[in-house]
C-alpha cells in the first residue's frame, strides 16, 4: 500500500496534515474499507487493505501536488470523515441507487464534534464554513464527467488496487502527465498534457465504469445492504452504529447472527442471467459512474472525445452498456 500511496507524495511534502491524521475523526475512518463490502467476499480479491482514511490521506496528496493550497488539501483530508461503514451500501439501505448521496453525514457536523481537530482547524485559520461546501474546490469536488483529485483515486486505485488490472507503472505515467487547466465554465481542472495518455485513461475510466454499473458490484453492495437492514430490525445494530463502530464489528456481528454471511465470504462467482431466478438475486440500474477528462491537444484545451476517435468510441460503448437483467449466487439463496 505505502508504494500506491507514496506515487502522490511530493518532495514538497505538506507537514501541516500530519497532526489531524490520529484524531478521532480520522482514525474512525481507518475501520471504514473503500470498496462498500468487496473485501468481505471471494468475489473479488483486492490487492491490499485500502480505506477510507487511505484514499481521503491520497486525495489531500493530490490536491497539494495541484493546488499548494493548505485550506483546500485539509478539505481533500477530511471530505469523506461523514461516510458510513460500507460506505455506498448504505445509500442502498435507502433505496439510494443512483444518486448514492442519502447516507454521508455533513462533515462540517462530524468535525464540530471533534475537539482536537476543531482545534488544528484554528491552528491552521480555517474556518468551519470554508469545509461546508467542498464545490468551492474544483481540483478537489466537481460535477461527473469533470476530473478531480477525489474522482481521480477512484479511476486509479480500481484499476490497481481493486481490479489489479494496471501496474504502479502505468498509474504514476498517468499521474505525471496530469496539470491543471482552464475547462469550458472558466474553472479549474486537472487534465492531461498530451493525448496518448489521455487515451490511456479513457481505457482505465472504462473499467472502472464497467465495474460499477456491473451485476458483481451490485450484487456485493445490494447483499451487505439487506444484511444491514436485517441487523437493525433483529436489533442487533442501530444506523448510528454505523457512524461509531469499527467495520469488522459488525462484520463479526452479521457472521455470528446470519448464516448466509458465510456463503457471501465464500462466493467466487455471480451468475447473471436474463430470466429471474428464484431466491436472493439483484435486478436494478445504479449510479453511471464517468469522467471525461480535457487535454491540452495542439495548444487546445478540449475533452478527449472532441480530438480522439478511440475516446469517442470508448464512451460510447459505455453509455450503451448493460450487464443483464438479473444476477445471484447459486449458493446464497436466501438472507
């Protein structure tokens, strides 16, 4: 994880972060995992441990190295400190599959909370309201299909960590050829110096938009959510705990009080098919998960499917593409 990690750290590196990265708010989320249940299955096999904390630690890495702006990367370090444990499934405990926004807390309300950190935050003369609305950070927070820090780790850390379908190598190449450009509202926003590697990322954004909309995802994500669901009902959790609770206690909870937990740790494969099958099965469209990045092509700043075919045809595809109707595990037939 420290060679991932390590690829964004800049000589230049921004020592006031270090003090925020044990308090409470922040090591709460060190027990939240990235991927929303991945890791609790055979499903898919990351490479490594890789949380919460971690990518919000990666994002404020990427939001120094293009912005060496002090106010704006705190914000990159605390911007998922709202987040759940299993993260996005709980969006799915509200019937939230395609905006995936229902269950992340205001952060400004998690760190009001938080006495040391409120207390950095004055050390470093940023006001709470300066973190009430991270759209006034574009590198950071912008609306799909612009690039920013946080929707970049999302792309790289799939592609490597999650889906181990590209090297170090080829995320650090794309990494260094990122600067900061002027897109078409007049704001902001990381893009790519030349169109080769633009390309390359059009090709990895097609993996890890493939993934997320894909029955394997959902299945994970949908399964963990009705678990959830079942835990509170039965009494066994509360929501709350959600937001105060280690993970992997609640995990040991679900594996000590529903049977069917076991078969989930246990799945190698989702079967998908077009007619509904009986038993636990998923059947529902989520959230389009896309970014269109600009490159600076012949001393133009345009989206890489105005200057390139490949791209253009890649996108394509992905606004076309469907994974089928229906899908479950064979094992699992009930919760």
């Amino acid at each position: 994880m420290n060679q991932y990690i390590n690829l964004f750290v800049d000589d230049d590196y921004p020592n006031f972060i270090d003090k925020y990265l044990n308090t409470k708010t922040l090591n709460r989320i060190k027990n939240v995992t990235q991927f929303c249940g991945c890791d609790y299955t055979k499903l898919y096999s990351p490479l490594f441990l890789y949380t919460r904390f971690d990518h919000s630690l990666v994002v404020a890495h990427m939001t120094w190295h293009f912005t060496h702006d002090k106010i704006q990367t705190i914000a990159a370090l605390l911007h998922d400190v709202g987040t759940p444990c299993f993260a996005h499934c709980i969006d799915y405990v509200f019937g939230d599959y395609m905006d995936q926004e229902t269950s992340e807390k205001e952060i400004t309300d998690i760190i009001a909370q938080d006495k040391e950190l409120m207390s950095y935050l004055n050390e470093d003369g940023v006001a709470l309201d300066n973190l009430a609305k991270l759209e006034q950070f574009p590198i950071l927070e912008n609306r799909s299909p612009q690039l920013c820090t946080d929707r970049l780790d999302g792309v790289l850390h799939t592609c490597y960590i999650w889906l181990h379908t590209h090297s170090l190598e080829q995320i650090k190449q794309v990494y260094d050829n990122l600067v900061v450009l002027t897109n078409q509202y007049g704001n902001p926003e990381i893009g790519f110096k030349n169109q080769e590697i633009a390309d390359r990322f059009v090709s990895m954004v097609s993996i890890y938009a493939k993934e997320l909309q894909g029955n394997k995802d959902k299945y994970v994500m949908k399964y963990v959510s009705e678990i959830v669901k079942l835990a509170v009902a039965q009494n066994l959790i509360t929501l709350n705990d959600l937001y105060e609770k280690p993970e992997k206690e609640i995990v040991n909870i679900f594996a000590n009080n529903f049977a069917s937990w076991r078969l989930f740790e246990e799945a190698t494969t989702v079967t998908r098919t077009e007619k509904q099958p009986d038993g636990f099965y998923i059947s529902f469209c989520t959230k389009k998960r896309n970014t269109i990045p600009l490159v600076n092509s012949s001393n133009h700043i345009n989206r890489i499917v105005e200057v390139s075919e490949g791209a253009k045809r890649i996108y394509s595809e992905l606004e076309d593409y469907r994974d089928t109707k229906f899908a479950y595990v064979k094992s699992l037939k009930k919760l």
